[in-house]
C-alpha cells in the first residue's frame, strides 16, 4: 500500500480499509435518516442512499433510540464489532437531529466503537464542528464531479436556504459545499474518503479529474462504484436508458484512480448491515428480535 504510516495505522483495525481487519473485525450501518436534501438523477427515494449503500434495497429505518439500543445489542453478540457507520437511507446530515442523538448516546454508552458517516456534503462545512465533538472516526463524501456543468447532468436540483435550486447553480453550491466540508475534515485531521459513482457518457472521462483534486486535498481514500441501472431500480431520469459501466470500463477507471488495494473488498453494504463484511446478519437484530434480547 502507499499510504503514509500514519494513515495506515488508523484504517488498519478498521474492516472496510484493511484486507487483514475484515476477516478479524465486523460493522454495522444503522439507518435513521430517511430525508434528503438533493436530488441524485441515479437515486431512487424508494431505495437507500447510494452514498454508502448498495442500491436497490431497503433498509429498516430506526429512531435514533432504535439503533442505540440495536448497536449494543449487536455489540454484546458481536465481540468483533468494531465500526458503526450511519449511512442512509438518506443523507445523514439531512437528518442532523437524528444522525446526533445516535452518536451522542453511542459516544457515551458504547466509547469503544469507532463511528463514522457518509454524506451527499450539501451540509458537511455546518456540521464539522459537531462531528469533531462526538470523534467521528471518519467520513465519507460522495463527489461526483467538481464541474458544474457535469454537475447538472447529475443533480437536477438541491435544496439550499429554503429554497430549491436547479441546474448548474445548484450544481455550483454543491461542489462548493463539498470542497470546502472536505478541506475542514481534513484540516482537522478527520479521515476522508470519496465515493463517486460512474455513470458512462455523464461523469466518466471527468472522474480522473475529480481523483487529482480530491486526493489532492488530502482524502486518504477515492472508490469509484457503478451507476447500477437495473429498471427495477428506477431509471436514471435525466437520460432516457443510461447504462452503467461495463465490467471492463469499471476496472479501467478504477486502475487509474481507485485506491484499489484498499477498496477492492468494499461490498456496497446496506445501509443497515450487520456483520463481518461480506455477511449480512442484520435479520438477526431486527428490532422485533433485540426487543426480546438483552
Ligand atoms: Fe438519493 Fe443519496 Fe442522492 Fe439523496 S444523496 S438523492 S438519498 S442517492
Ligand atoms: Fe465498508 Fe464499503 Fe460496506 Fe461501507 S459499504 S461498510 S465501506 S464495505
């Protein structure tokens, strides 16, 4: 791997950035945040957020004392869990009460449990400071673009003071919002990774530009994913039939800009996983079920 010592030390206990820590250390995703705050031309609001999750599926929205009470129920069943990560089925920081109570009390109730979240980045600059304060491990952003123009073929709005707002302006606050949450993340020595997703004819030629400028500012980590466009998920409704990237073109891309030694084993997980990664065990701490634990 070619990441600093430093960096590495603090991924290498964590199963999603280490190959060795996956088969020794589990995680969990806990959805409590259902609303959005921008449009994703991909995005299926049926689904869960793509940000961190594999699209196409549903995951059980939890209140903020759900998911407390489901973390230490997995916690006390799982002596591998090591990382729990709010991650949809929205946006996190959409959901700003509901995502902070959940790592406040998990702060206070479960200290050893590494949190960290994932982000569209429309609200990331506004809650830096409360993400310092409950030690949020790391953060994900996904940034599809730093180009307006390719911005609006993918956000046809977002929803900005109030008000929505559409196309390249949108698309211009967007970008902005993202830089800018990610450069104070880093600053704080907060690790960072980006997400992006590939969608052919719309941001793949640019996504190298998009790696130069994130790793740049010091994200320790680029995965690139595809545009999965099965019908079942929704079209993608900004370009009648967009395909998703072959498995050739996905490859390709990654080679040139994936930190690919550390993210070949990510699985796309739902946003309510449970488990060492590659194992889903969340029907095993469905709510009706830790009802009866403990
Ligand atoms: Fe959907 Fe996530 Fe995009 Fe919001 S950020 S529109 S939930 S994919
Ligand atoms: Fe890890 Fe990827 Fe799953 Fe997130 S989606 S928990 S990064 S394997």
């Amino acid at each position: 791997s070619h990441l600093p010592e430093s960096i590495r030390k603090r991924v290498q206990d964590h199963p999603c950035y280490s190959e060795e820590a996956h088969h020794h250390f589990a995680r969990m995703h806990v959805a409590v945040a259902p609303a959005c705050n921008i449009q994703c031309n991909y995005c299926n609001r049926k689904y869960d957020c793509a940000n961190e999750s594999r699209p196409g599926v549903v995951s059980e929205l939890l209140t903020p004392e759900q998911a407390v009470k489901k973390t230490l129920a997995v916690a006390a069943n799982i002596p591998q869990m090591s990382v729990l990560g709010i991650a949809g089925p929205g946006d996190p920081l959409a959901n700003p009460k509901r995502t902070f109570d959940t790592f406040r009390a998990l702060s206070e109730e479960a200290p050893d449990i590494k949190l960290c979240v994932s982000t569209n980045g429309l609200n990331l600059p506004d809650h830096v400071d409360e993400l310092i304060r409950h030690n949020i491990d790391h953060v994900t952003i996904t940034i599809n673009c730093v180009d307006p123009e390719v911005g609006a073929k993918i956000y046809p709005w977002i929803f900005w003071n109030n008000r929505r707002i559409r196309g390249v302006k949108a698309a211009r606050i967007l970008i902005r919002q993202q830089q800018k949450g990610l450069e104070m993340l880093v600053e704080r020595g907060v690790l960072v990774k980006v997400n992006s997703v590939m969608i052919p004819g719309v941001n793949d030629d640019h996504l190298k530009e998009v790696s130069r400028v994130i790793k740049e500012k010091g994200a320790f980590l680029h995965n690139v994913m595809p545009l999965i466009a099965a019908p079942e998920h929704g079209t993608y409704y900004g370009v009648m039939g967009q395909r998703g990237p072959t498995a050739a073109e996905l490859k390709a891309l990654q080679d040139d800009c994936s930190d690919m030694n550390l993210m070949r084993h990510c699985r796309q997980c739902r946003a309510d996983a449970v488990g060492m990664l590659g194992e889903d065990r969340g029907h095993e701490f469905t709510l009706e079920k830790i009802e009866t634990m403990s």
